[in-house]
C-alpha cells in the first residue's frame, strides 16, 4: 500500500481508503457481519483512511464503525462529516449553523466511541456558508479542544470546491473524481495543489458502476433508499454504461475494472486518498490491491482522449 501526506494536514493516508456510505443500506440492503468484515479487512491490508457521515443511515454507518474500531482507533484515521438534517420535519435540509454542528459533532463522537475526529467535513456547504458561515470559529474551537485534528469540506461542485480552497479555511476538500468525471483534475486539483489543501476522490467507481458489473437489467433494483434511483433515472444509466464499455481496454489479466478505475485517481498526485465502498471483505481486498496498481502512459493518454471526446 502506497502512503501520502494528504495536504497540510500531516495525515500519512493510504491511497486507498473506506468509504462507508454502502454500509448503512445506500446501495442496497446490507448485513452488518458483512461491514463489520469489511473494517477489519481494511485494517488488515493497511487501509487507514475511513471515511463516514452522520447522513449514513442518520448515523448508522458511525454507530457501526464506532462499534468496529472499539480497541483498534489507533489504526484508523477518521473523517466524518455533518449539516445534512437526515430525522424529524426539516429531513432532507441542512444546517450549517455552529449550534447545529456543535450539536451533531459531539453525537458523531458518541457514536463513532471517540474523543476525537481526524477530519471533519461540512457535507455539502454552499459557497455563501463557505465564506461567510460562522461555524468555521466553532471547528477551530474544537481544533483547539483536541476534539477535532483537521477539517474541511466534501461538496459535489467545482465552484464550491473553489470557494473552499481560496477562503484558507480548508484543510481537505472531498469531490467526486473518477475515469467518467474528470472534470475536477483541470479546474481544482491544480488550485489545491497550489494552496496544499488535501484531495479527497470520492465516488471513485461512479455508484458502481466502474466495477463493470452492472448491466441495464440492474436498474430496476435501485430503488427506495438506494442513492442509484436518483442518481442513474431515466436514461443516464444506459448512457453512463455505454461509457463504462469504452474503458473495457483497461481489463487485463489479474487486474479488474475496479483496480484499473481506482489506480486511475491515484495516478493524479493531487490525490491524497480514494475512497470507494466495499460491501464484505472480498470486495475490501481487491480494492486495496489497486493500491500497487499503475496504469501505463499509454493507457492514461486513451482515457483522457476518450474523456475529451465525451466517450465517443
């Protein structure tokens, strides 16, 4: 496993880390052994980097990894994140206040059986909190309390991710990086760089979809709580699967789409970590195995031809 300083903050992550979203039923229903599993293989393989949200589940995906950790902190760098409003009448809103925040923090804590938080995100600000919110006094507080090493932002577009790197609030921003969204290498990754602000890639197998496993038959399983309903409707998941047959060249003998797809953002020193799911421990250990993957020249020049092109 590959090890970088994600930005300023001094974290020696591994390139590959845990993304826990699948853990608390967002792609479809879940066993709790199977997480669990998948934890303790990340360990195992020196996957250090874990990264979670009090919207998973509306904290169930804390409260299993909190469980998980018991007796192991120490080999884990945390990173969660709070502002989506996920129970009560304001469901599906966010709160960005520092009364809000301070509150569900110190419930993250709880649940995660910590007395500190490596990296914790605002999930989702907009530009307006970015710059002008008050809760950045309240995480330098808790950064000064111990409860709190770093924090930063996870947002889903460039322009926020802007605005958090050139406020100097942000120690990381989390962004969606992978072989069918690209964007974010031309237009953040370089003010990151410049700034030394941590790049978190997440999505990094699009909702699964890089894992070249699903086919249009699969559609009809998304649905409730399955962020793919929403993400893949209509006509964009035989669009988006057109594209993924396209990167079919970079399957090769003992090196699945998946590894292919993740060696993909770390070719990118920009990125300090990936963060895909893994449902059960197999799924854990080819990931991790991408950590030693390397595309060639070649194969990095076809993909960004094929990504300027828009797949055609």
């Amino acid at each position: 496993m590959e090890y970088r300083t994600l930005g300023r903050t001094g974290l020696r992550v591994s390139v590959i880390g845990l993304g826990t979203m699948v853990h608390a039923g967002h792609f479809g229903p879940m066993k709790d052994e199977e997480s669990l599993s998948a934890i303790e293989a990340a360990l195992e393989a020196g996957v250090n980097f874990i990264d979670t949200s009090d919207a998973y589940g509306a904290g169930y995906s804390e409260t299993l990894l909190g469980k998980a950790l018991k007796g192991k902190r120490d080999k884990a760098i945390l990173a969660t994140k709070g502002g989506n409003i996920m129970v009560g009448p304001n469901r599906g809103k966010t709160d960005f206040s520092a009364d809000y925040i301070g509150r569900v923090m110190e419930e993250s804590l709880k649940r995660l059986q910590t007395d500190y938080i490596d990296l914790y995100q605002l999930h989702n600000p907009s530009v307006d909190v970015i710059r002008n919110g008050d809760v950045w006094e309240l995480l330098e507080r808790r950064k000064k309390e111990g409860k709190v090493r770093h924090y930063g932002v996870s947002i889903n577009k460039m322009e926020e991710a802007a605005a958090a790197i050139e406020s100097g609030r942000c120690d990381s921003v989390q962004i969606e990086y992978n072989l069918l969204v690209q964007g974010p290498a031309d237009t953040v990754f370089p003010l990151a760089k410049e700034a030394n602000v941590g790049i978190i890639a997440r999505a990094p197998l699009r909702r699964s979809l890089l894992a070249g496993k699903l086919t249009l038959a699969d559609q009809q399983r998304f649905q409730g709580e399955d962020v793919r309903a929403r993400n893949f409707a209509g006509d964009v998941f035989a669009k988006e699967l057109k594209k993924v047959e396209a990167l079919r060249f970079l399957e090769k003998p003992g090196r699945s789409l998946a590894q292919a797809a993740l060696a993909f953002c770390v070719a990118d020193p920009a990125v300090g970590v990936v963060i895909p799911g893994a449902r059960d421990a197999k799924q854990l250990r080819e990931n991790a195995a991408a950590g030693e993957t390397h595309l060639s020249e070649e194969e990095l020049a076809k993909i960004a031809q094929l990504w300027r092109s828009g797949f055609k």
